[in-house]
C-alpha cells in the first residue's frame, strides 16, 4: 500500500496537520515518510481517522517499540494502551500543564500516539510547543550560558507520595514508589533530525548541575516565557476520529482543562526513545 496522496501542511507556531493518509494501513515505506515529518515539525496532526485499539499499537510500533508509561492507568484489556480519562464529576484533568513526557527516563521516549475516543462537546484542546524554536529564539547570551549544562528531571513531586496528583482528584496517578530521576543536557541534539532543541521542561526538570535550588529556579523562569510564546504554540482541537502524534523531544504540550461536567477519554501509546546526546 503506497498512498502517494499525502500532503503535510505546516501550521503556524507548531506542528503540521497530515491529509489524505489512512493510518490503520500504514506500511513500512510510510512509516519513515512520517517519521521524517515528525522529526521535522514536532507534533503531526491527523482528521477523519478510525483506529481500532490493535491497529493503534501497530501504527506506534511502525515508528518504534512501545514503551508502557510507568503512572498511567491502562485499559483492562490492553495494557500497552494508557487511559487519559476525566470524568464529569472530577475537576483535575490529565497533563494540565506544561511538560514533555518521560524526561525523568534515562532514555526518554521518542513520542505518544493520542487517539480520541469519547469527547466533550466543546474544551478539552491540546496546545503544542516548539522547541527547536525555542533554542533557536533564545538570547544569544542565554544561549551561551545553557549550551554545556545539564538538568535534573524528576518524578516524585508528581507522582509520588505528596505529590501533585495526590492533591487532586487525579489520585489513581500518584503514590509510586517506582519514581526515577536522571539528568540530561539542557540543549540536546536531536537524535532524528541532528538539530539542537532545548531540553528542559517546567513538570519535570527540577534543577541544574552546578546550580543552587534557587539559581536553577530563576534559570528555568527565564526559559520558560521564550518556550510558550504564542507564536511558536499551536492550539489543536479535538473530533471524533482526530489523532495526535507527537515528538517528546522537540515538544512540549498542555491539556486544557475547560470543560467540566463532561466525560473525556484518549487513548495514548508512547514509543521508546534512545540516550540523548548534547548538542554541542
């Protein structure tokens, strides 16, 4: 199967939007066409889609093996597949708020695959950052500064004993005892398209080597602003039959979290990543 159809139109601030591509029948040769434009544009968008749950997990493993997320609770009968859910009597959702998943992983994972399933009749989008651009939109004094140092990502004020979640209502995802930190550059080289992108993130990178507690809070506040800067953010709107496919390591994303009184459920599959390497 060869869909020679395919356009990729790039949108603004982040992502690109895919057309004229069924992805319950993606071969292998479209699998690297995809992969390529995700190593590209970040966050690849997609309408109009019907995945099955088995054929949700072959379109991950076309791109890379899957890797089970620690914390997220798993659909009884596919545990490969993680459950984003939000009832409408719970007023915490999932990922509401700004982060890169895994990056607490010595090996962070490549990226998700998120699937609508059951949405809300209005609410509920997903906003996309770009950090390619990030790095690059930085001060050229900042960027000196950052360039050769390394962060600290870490998991137990989110999803430990204490932790975020367990101040939520979203307390399925807290109390682990599994709860990894390591550390990584601040600017990596991205291990698909060899560009620079800066590597922290505000969930999960709670300091820097060589910094106090404090220097390192006031580091990643003068990062983040430039990161989230409208016009290198997309905001994507959830339909029935839209899916996601995003890059973890040029990415961040943050759900919103506006449509209370309603039931919202996503499947995501997230594929393994590699070691990450600094950029310079």
């Amino acid at each position: 199967m060869i869909q020679e159809a395919l356009t990729i139109e790039k949108l603004p601030g982040c992502g690109a939007m895919v057309h004229d591509v069924d992805l319950s029948r993606v071969d292998a040769k479209m699998a690297d066409v995809l992969r390529e434009a995700l190593f590209e544009h970040g966050v690849l968008f997609f309408r109009g889609q019907t995945l099955s749950r088995q054929q949700h997990l072959d379109l991950a493993r076309a791109f890379a093996p899957i890797d089970v997320n620690r914390f997220f609770p798993a659909d009884p009968e596919w545990p490969e597949i993680a459950k984003v859910e939000k009832t409408k009597d719970q007023t915490s959702n999932i990922g509401g708020g700004w982060h890169t998943d895994h990056s607490y992983d010595a090996e962070p994972a490549l990226g998700s695959i998120l699937v609508a399933r059951d949405l809300p009749p209005s609410g509920g989008d997903t906003l996309f950052a770009d950090m390619y651009a990030a790095w690059e939109s930085l001060s050229p004094e900042l960027q000196d500064r950052v360039r050769h140092m390394k962060a600290i990502h870490s998991t137990a004020h989110v999803f430990g004993e204490g932790g975020a979640y367990a101040n939520s209502d979203q307390d399925a995802l807290s109390g682990s005892r599994d709860l990894p930190e390591t550390v990584h550059p601040v600017v990596i080289k991205h291990p698909g398209s060899g560009k620079p992108v800066l590597y922290v993130n505000p969930a999960f990178t709670t300091g820097f080597v060589g910094l106090s507690k404090e220097e390192g809070q006031e580091l990643l506040y003068q990062l983040l602003p430039n990161a989230i800067a409208k016009k290198r953010t997309y905001a994507f709107q959830w339909e029935p039959g839209s899916v996601a496919i995003w890059d973890n390591r040029a990415t961040w994303h943050f759900a919103k979290n506006d449509y209370h009184g309603h039931y919202r459920l996503m499947h995501r599959v997230t594929m393994a990543g590699v070691p990450l390497e600094a950029a310079f």
